[in-house]
C-alpha cells in the first residue's frame, strides 16, 4: 500500500492543522504565564463536550485499532465487549467517583492516595504509574504506531518512530492539557469519519454496493464470528472467558482504566463543574458505543475481502488499501490523529504525576512557573526514554498487546481495591492498602508464571478476577488488624451527593438499553 500525492496533502494538511490549533486554544492571554492549574488541569475550565471527546481520544490508539481488527478478524465481535463494557463503566465513574475526586479537588491519582491513606502509597503508585506510562504505554503506542506508518506508507520504521515522538510531544509541550483536550474534539471527529469510511466502504464492497447486504452477508457466512459470549470449547475462551466479560474480570480492567488511571480521568478532573464532567463521561459513553464500527468492523469485513491474511493485525492496513485516493489520505490522518491524542494524554499526565507528585514535594515553595517549566522537561525525557527503549522491550513480540495486558493486569487488582476501599470504606488502612498493592502483584506474577509454565492455567481475565478477591481479603483483614492512624484521612466527604441529573440518568438509561439489546441478539 501507498499513499498518492493528494493523500500526502491531506496528511499534511491535518498535521499543521492540529499543530496550529493546540498553540491557538492554548495561548497566554494578555501577557499572563501559565501556572500549574493551568498547564496540568487546563485551569479548570473544560466543558462537557471537550472532555468526552478527549477521554476517547486518550483511549484509542494504535494498539486499539491495529489490534482490536485483527483480533475481530481472529475472535469476531465478542471481542467489542472491551468497548462496549467500558460505556457502562464511564457511567459509573460519572456517578460514584467524580463526585468525591472532584469534591477533594484532587489532581493527580497518588494525591487522592496521600489524602486518604498517607505518603508511602502515593510515592509507592507515582513511581509504579510513570514506570508503566513510560516503558509500557509510550513505548507500545510509538512501536505500534511507527508499525502502523510503515505498513502504509513504506517509510523506514525509525523514522516513522521519530516523527511521531516529535510531533506527539511537540503539539502539546506549551500548552499542556488544554491544547490536548480541545483538540482532541478535532481528533476524534477525524477519527470517527475515518472509521465509518471504511466500514461504509467495505461493507458496500462485501453488499455487491449495498451495505445492509454486506453486513447480512457477514452475519450469515461467519455466525460464529457473531457470538458475544464465548463457550469453553471456542478456541479464544482463554481470551475471553464467557460471562467474565459480564460479571467477572473485565470490571477490574475497566475500573481501572477509566476510573483510576491518570492519564484518562485527568480530563475529567479539569472540568469546570461536577455537572459539566458528568455530562462528559456520558458523551464518551456514547462515542464507546460507536467504537466497534471503527476498531472490530475492518477485522470482520476482512473475513471476506481479504482471507487469507499473513498475520491478523494487517487486517486493518489492508482495508485501508481499498480506498480511494483521497480517502486513504483521510482515513491515515485518522490513525495518525489517534496515535498523536493519545501520545500528548500520556506525556501530559507523566509530566503532571512527576512535578506534582514527586518533585514538588521534594522541592517545596517553588514559583509556579519553575512548575510548569519541569513538567516540560519531564514531558521531554519521558518521550525520549519511551522512543529510546521501545525496539528493544517490543521488537521481539509478536503481539505487543498482550505484552500491554500481563504487565498492566500485575497491578490492575490491587489498584482497584485500594480506590475502591479507599473512596468507600472509612476503615481502610495504608497498610491494607500497601498489602493489596504488594501482595496483588506478587500473586499475580506466581499465577502468570505457573500458566506459563502449564502448572496451573488460567485465563487472564479470570486472573484478574482471582488476584481481586484474594488482594481486597487482604485489604480487609490487615485493615480490621492495623487500623488507620487518626488524621489520615483527609478526604472530604461532606457535601458529596451521588444524586444525578435527568439527563446524565436518560443517558445512563440508553446504555443499559443498549447492551441488554446486542448481548441478548448475539448471546
């Protein structure tokens, strides 16, 4: 596959495009320089509309389109209950979380950690988020992302590399979350269109130019690509593992991701207004919706237009190439778009967990503009070890997201235990919640190496699930054994209501609609 000249210009039209917006939404404004609410939290002031474009535009990347195509190629649509599922969960964050972080102020993760337990899990989880964000997330998103251009384009993979390093960091150096965010509306507008181009498109194809026809066509050659719930003889159970997706694992993963993750709820922490980022979880919800027809659809029309695939994860390039000139160029800017969003969310939040969470703390009373100034230098050396690091950690997998998944899913469960005791549960201690932290990654390395080994398999989602139980026990009793120390907690809860408005509820309501409806139809 290769690009046309026109394609190329419409490329370049996007990157200079998105570059001059980012500088234009995030200027000075009469001579004032930025402070850190400014840089790190967008001073406070993004709408509803800003937010939910960005969390999806954070979340979506190369690893969620190359992969998640190639996996519905492979799996079928059961492997949309990643996108699916997390609507729901973006509700419950809306609903039960923001109200207490918001309440709190809270900037950062490990700051809600040091206001409800004490010091030693912050610094303990500001180091574990920028050690993952760094050598996992950066480095998988710049290796995916670079695999991705080169697949298309023929351009060298270094290079390719380099320039997504620059331009990702580049975009969003000077104006912090506010130049992500706000133009992040754009990315995800490009993102969506480019999405439904290709499924329009190859769906005609499949439909002989009708596109119902293409997806009736799909449904009836490949029933078994169709199923949501796999049984225990599928080959792919291991992957998802039948009603997990529903009630076991899965809630871990995405309670963590959406809810405790730094680099997605930060937007969410930068609303003007609690009402405002309640009403912004609710469009992302929506636009989760909507993801499958962009990341699983070209996997599946695959199944007819290209069969006979080296490698699954090419699904999703080969589509590409059966459109027209002009489009192509379009729907690449689409890639690059997510690939960019996201890379800016991430370095974004290192440089805001590091200067806020680590180095204020050492250094006390600096000027905020000293503030904003290392949160720079930090989002430059984050970029560069990520880029420096990523041939060497990636080169030699053969499926980089699973290699995302066993690290990330070390530390999933306990991060959702210490949060959730933490925001629910007043007798939770720090040394429940460092046993949970210590003791959920212990035991998940001892299960992952013993079905590595073939001594005692167990499906990663079920891992997860498993690890949960056993680390929130933990919490639990050395809680109950070692309670907190008076004047631990410092988390606010006066004044926190989970009352929400008719239309966050109306929304809420046509999710549930939603998912009862697809999962009952391809039960």
């Amino acid at each position: 596959m290769s690009l046309a000249t026109i394609d190329l210009v419409i490329l370049a039209i996007y990157a200079v495009a998105i570059f001059a917006l980012a500088q234009w939404v995030s200027r000075d404004k009469g001579g004032e320089k930025k402070d850190s609410t400014d840089y790190f939290l967008a001073s406070r002031s993004l709408p509803w509309w800003a937010i939910g474009a960005s969390l999806i535009a954070a979340n979506i990347s190369a690893e969620q389109i190359i992969g998640m195509s190639g996996s519905g190629y492979v799996i079928g649509l059961a492997i949309a209950s990643y996108e699916w599922m997390a609507a729901l969960t973006l509700l419950i964050v809306g609903k039960f979380f923001l109200p207490i972080f918001l309440r709190n102020e809270i900037v950062t993760m490990p700051q809600f950690l040091q206001q409800r337990y004490g010091p030693s899990i912050r610094n303990v989880m500001a180091v574990f988020w920028l050690v993952l964000y760094v050598f996992v997330n950066i480095t998988s998103i710049l290796w995916l992302g670079s695999l991705a251009i080169t697949a298309v384009t023929g351009v060298d993979q270094t290079a390719a590399l380099i320039g997504l390093a620059v331009f990702g960091l580049a975009y969003q150096l000077w104006g912090g979350l506010k130049a992500v965010a706000l133009t992040d509306a754009v990315q995800v507008v490009l993102l969506v269109a480019g999405g439904l181009i290709i499924a329009w498109i190859t769906l005609g194809q499949i439909g002989g130019g009708d596109v119902l026809a293409g997806g009736t066509r799909l449904m009836t050659e490949f029933p078994e690509k169709f199923d949501m719930i796999l049984s225990q003889d599928s080959p792919h159970y291991a992957s998802l593992p039948g009603l997990s997706v529903l009630i076991g694992g899965m809630w871990i993963m995405n309670l963590s991701y959406w809810g405790f993750n730094q680099y997605i709820i930060q937007r969410a922490l930068a609303a003007k207004s609690l009402d405002e980022a309640q009403k912004g979880v609710a469009f992302a919800a929506y636009l989760k919706l909507l993801m499958p027809l962009i990341v699983v659809l070209p996997g599946l029309a695959a199944l007819v237009l290209a069969p006979d695939l080296d490698r699954p994860d090419a699904a999703y390039p080969t589509m590409m190439a059966l459109l027209p000139v002009g489009l192509k160029g379009l729907v690449f800017a689409a890639l690059v778009a997510a690939i960019i969003a996201t890379l800016g969310s991430l370095v974004n939040s290192i440089s805001t967990i590091f200067t806020l969470d680590l180095y204020a703390k050492v250094r006390k009373n600096m000027p905020q503009t000293h503030l904003v100034l290392v949160g720079r230098l930090a989002a430059v050396a984050a970029m560069v070890i990520g880029g420096m690091v990523a041939q060497p950690l990636l080169g030699n997998f053969d499926q980089a997201f699973q290699f995302i998944q066993d690290f990330t899913g070390f530390f999933t469960p306990a991060i959702v235990v210490i949060f959730i005791l933490g925001l629910f549960w007043s007798r939770a201690s720090e040394a429940g919640a460092l046993t949970a932290a210590i003791g959920g990654v212990a035991l998940s390395g001892v299960l992952w190496w013993l079905d590595r080994e073939g001594i005692f398999t167990l499906p990663f989602m079920n891992r997860v699930g498993l690890v949960f139980l056993v680390a929130l026990a933990a919490a639990v009793i050395v809680s109950l054994m070692s309670p907190p120390k008076a004047g631990t907690m410092q988390i606010k809860l006066d004044g926190v209501s989970y009352r929400t408005s008719t239309a966050f509820n109306i929304a809420g309501a046509g999710v549930i609609a939603f998912l009862i409806a697809v999962y009952a139809l391809w039960w």
